[in-house]
C-alpha cells in the first residue's frame, strides 16, 4: 500500500486554464454571448474562413496587417540612427555671434536654471566653446552647413531640416529608447514594430523590418547598441526587427546544417509546423504563430539572403555614389547600399545604427571621421533612391537622440573641446515619402540652447512621420493591458503639418 496517492498528470490545456487569472478569464469571454447569436445567426459567415485559414497554416491570414487609414505617402522607410548624439552646433546650427563668447560663462539667463548631467554639474564654470568649423549656404532654402559635411551640402533642397527638435530624456539608454519606441523605459513596441504591424509585409521571402548595425572607424566611446531597441514589445513577436550581421554571413545558421539537403530540412519544418499548429488551436498563444512563422521565412530566407547580400554586381557608377567604402562589409556605406537594396526588394522598414558620436571630448579628433563614415554614404542613398524613381514613396530619416551643449565639458582650447548632452534642442533631417523638400524648420536662441521657433517634440515627429505613412496616431493602437496603446502615447502630440509637402 502506498502513502502517497496515484499521480495523474493533467492535460496541457486544462493546466494551462487551471493558473488561469480571473482577469483572462472574463476577457476571454467577454464577447461569448454575443458571438454565440451571431453563429446562431450566420455561421458559415463568422467561421468559415477562420476554420479554413487554422487547417492550413495560413498564418497571414490569422495575423493580417491592419492597413492604413488613408492612402499613405511613404511605403517604407529606412532609419539612420546616430548613436552618442550628433552636435547640432558643429554641424547644422551655425550660430556666427558665439565667436566674441569664447571661454565666457553660459548665461543664467540662458541656462534658467535647467538641469544638466552629473558629467558636468561638476564642474567650477560652464566655459561656452564655439564651432570651430566653418559653415556656408546651400541651395535654394539658405541652409547653413558645416564643412564636415560636403556631401550633405549638395542636397539640402531634397531635405527636410528640422533644427527644433527637443526631447525628455537626457541620458542615452532612455534617450534612444524614447526616440525609438515612444517611452523612457525599455519593453515597448519600436516604430519599425509599428510599421510592420500596420502595414504588413511586401516579401514573404523576407523580414518586415530588418536591422542593420554600421561599425564606425573611430571607436572612442561606443554606445550599448541591443535588442530592446527593435523589440516589438506588446505587439505580437513576428514584427520585431530581424538584425542582420554586416560582415559574414547575414544571419547565423540559417543554412541547413552538414548532411542535411533541403527535402529533409522541408520535412522537418512539415512536422514542427503540424505540432506547433497543434497547440495553438488547443492554448490560442499568439506567440505559437510567431515560432511558426519564423521556421517558415528562415527556409524561404535561404534562397533570399545570399542574393541580397551580394552586391558585387552593383555598377560602378553606384559605387561612385555611396563611396569606395560601400565595398566594404560592415562599413555605414555598405549599409547604406544594403539598405536600399533591402527596400527595393519590399522590406517595410530598415534601421541602421551608427555608433560613437558622444562626443564628450576630442570633438576635432572624432568628428570628423564620423561624418566622412555617413556623409556620402547619405548623399548616395538619397540619389540612388531618386534616380530608382523610389524617394517619393520612400522615408529616409537621419538623426540621433539628443544635441550637445554650447559649454565644453572639460578642458577648453579653440582647436578642441568636449560637448555634454544636450535635449532640449538638436538637428535631424528627413527625405523622401511626403517630407516637405527645402524646408528649414525651427529655430534655436543664439546659443542653440532654446527652441525660439517651432518646436518639434519626440511624439510630434512621432505622430507626423505616421501620418506620412498613412496613419491617424490617435487611432494607431493596439489593446493591451485594458489599454489602447499608441507609439505616441497618451501625452497630447501633434502633427507637424509644415514638414508634409
């Protein structure tokens, strides 16, 4: 006889109702009675397609795209994220008067008692330090350019300049989190989730949203770079980014292992793919389909990817346009091409980091390097699109997640100095997809340390850059947590309408 009693283990459905919460529960049935008279009433109607979509695997189907909700301007978008913050003041926003302020204190006036980092709350003074670079006009809109950026110079009447941007978060984790999901704290969607969410995929031999990691020349103070940055949060896990390798092969063992071909790699994704669907009609766990769909784009990918990523039959007069480093593997140039190949072939939304632009000191020895790595590259991008018949229904953005201050974090000197992190104003550009061409937009106070003039706040770029791609950012929501979540969040934001040509 045994003291214990017979062990009887429980079916995975019924363990799974069993911890089930009685919030899950009502909202699981809160729409049962209804649903049960409309079956009553039409069920061929309610079921059939459904039925028909689980039976075959249609995950697209179940998953669909929710579209937009007017006819959308651009169709995709590729981002240039300029990891560390790029100085607005020594590169876009020439402030001629600051010349006769070298080495002076910043204003109280000015600063109005506004909080700054601990890298130089510390410090005895806050020495004003002026470009040392020299600035010039371009185009028709008169915009002021740095000699760092010869390339961009050429194009500033295909750009659309915001130089009023300003942000919440002054330190970078929450910065670049803020810039790229709408929020300080890490877990929420990405934009590039968004996007892919909304508007679905062009190519189901590839990623809705890929990303793309530049590795810069000068490698002085690098910035954590990570997943949490194309998350897809709360939205279902197919629309998260899928990060591609820039040098080697793009994605890690996607390749059917030594010994197996394809029938037999096939017949392995037919069986996971019967299990898989197996469980989600008995749990209904979203992220079942995600796994499923990941199987099925990795094979279909096999073919994809290695004629995506060999660019050795781009022409010469291509590479004239990105530079003699677009040839190299990993350089922001190669990425730069990667990307435009990666939208011609229907990817929704690329995002390309490029690191070490915190410039804290040693601005004339790190600049100048970072802006060689990105300028023609940008120049490139932009033409290629254009002479592909591909800007107009394109959104190219370039920009980082703060500016840098008009005082020099630590030492001084007219031929160097450092710039501490700055959010209340800094520069970024669009082009392409509905951004208005030849716009200089917004305006700082004589120490680009004040917006004066227009200023553009995260979720207004945010709510005008859907707009762009077709979405209302009031109705862009996605139900979780009793919420009705929006990329803007539930601070008011604003379209910017003077940026929509």
């Amino acid at each position: 006889m045994s003291f214990f009693p017979e062990f009887k283990p429980q079916p995975v459905f019924e363990d799974y109702v069993r911890y089930e919460t009685r919030r899950q529960f009502f909202k699981r049935g809160a729409s049962l009675l209804g649903t049960a008279a409309l079956a009553a009433l039409a069920p061929n109607l309610l079921f059939a397609d459904d039925k028909k979509a689980a039976a075959a695997g249609d995950a697209q189907k179940m998953l669909r795209a929710i579209g937009p909700h007017f006819p959308p301007k651009a169709k995709r978008v590729i981002y240039l994220h300029m990891v560390g913050g790029p100085s607005q003041l020594d590169l876009y926003d020439y402030k001629p008067k600051l010349g006769d302020f070298f080495d002076k204190d910043l204003p109280d006036s000015i600063r109005m008692g506004q909080r700054i980092t601990t890298m130089t709350s510390g410090q005895k003074r806050l020495p004003i330090a002026p470009s040392k670079y020299k600035f010039a006009q371009y185009g028709k809109s008169g915009m002021w350019v740095s000699e760092l950026l010869p390339w961009t110079a050429k194009m500033v009447d295909d750009l659309c300049f915001i130089r009023s941007m300003n942000t919440d978060a002054i330190n970078h984790e929450p910065a670049i989190t803020f810039m790229q999901t709408g929020n300080q704290i890490t877990g929420r969607p990405c934009i590039g989730s968004w996007i892919s969410y909304g508007l679905g995929s062009l190519n189901e031999n590839l990623p809705t949203f890929v990303v793309l990691i530049a590795k810069s020349t000068n490698t002085e103070q690098l910035q954590a770079i990570g997943a949490r940055l194309w998350s897809s949060g709360f939205l279902p896990g197919e629309h998260s980014g899928v990060s591609f390798r820039t040098a080697g092969d793009p994605i890690l063992f996607i390749n059917n292992p030594a010994g197996v071909d394809d029938k037999v790699r096939r017949k392995t994704l037919d069986g996971l793919k019967a299990l898989n669907e197996m469980n989600f009609r008995s749990l209904g766990d979203p992220e079942t389909h995600t796994r499923l769909q990941q199987y099925e784009l990795a094979f279909r990918m096999q073919a994809s990817v290695p004629e995506l990523a060999d660019v050795s039959h781009e022409s010469d007069a291509t590479y004239a346009l990105y530079g003699d480093d677009a040839k190299k593997p990993g350089t922001f140039a190669n990425t730069a091409l990667l990307a435009r190949r990666l939208v011609e072939r229907g990817v929704r939304f690329v995002q390309i980091y490029h690191n070490n632009w915190d410039t804290h000191s040693n601005v004339s020895g790190r600049l100048p390097s970072q802006c060689k790595d990105v300028d023609q590259a940008c120049y490139g991008l932009i033409q290629d699109l254009k002479k592909r018949g591909m800007l107009d229904d394109t959104l190219v953005v370039w920009g980082g997640e703060f500016g840098r201050t008009i005082y020099s974090q630590g030492e001084l000197t007219k031929e160097n100095y450092g710039r501490d992190h700055h959010p209340r104003c800094y520069t970024m550009w669009m082009a392409g997809g509905g951004a208005k061409p030849g716009l200089v937009h917004g305006e700082t106070d004589d120490f680009s340390y004040n917006i004066v003039k227009d200023p553009v706040h995260v979720h207004d770029f945010h709510a005008t850059a859907l707009k762009l791609l077709g979405f209302d950012h009031l109705r862009f929501t996605y139900r979780y947590q009793g919420l009705d979540q929006r990329l803007t969040g539930v601070v008011p934001a604003n379209v910017i309408d003077q940026l929509i040509a």
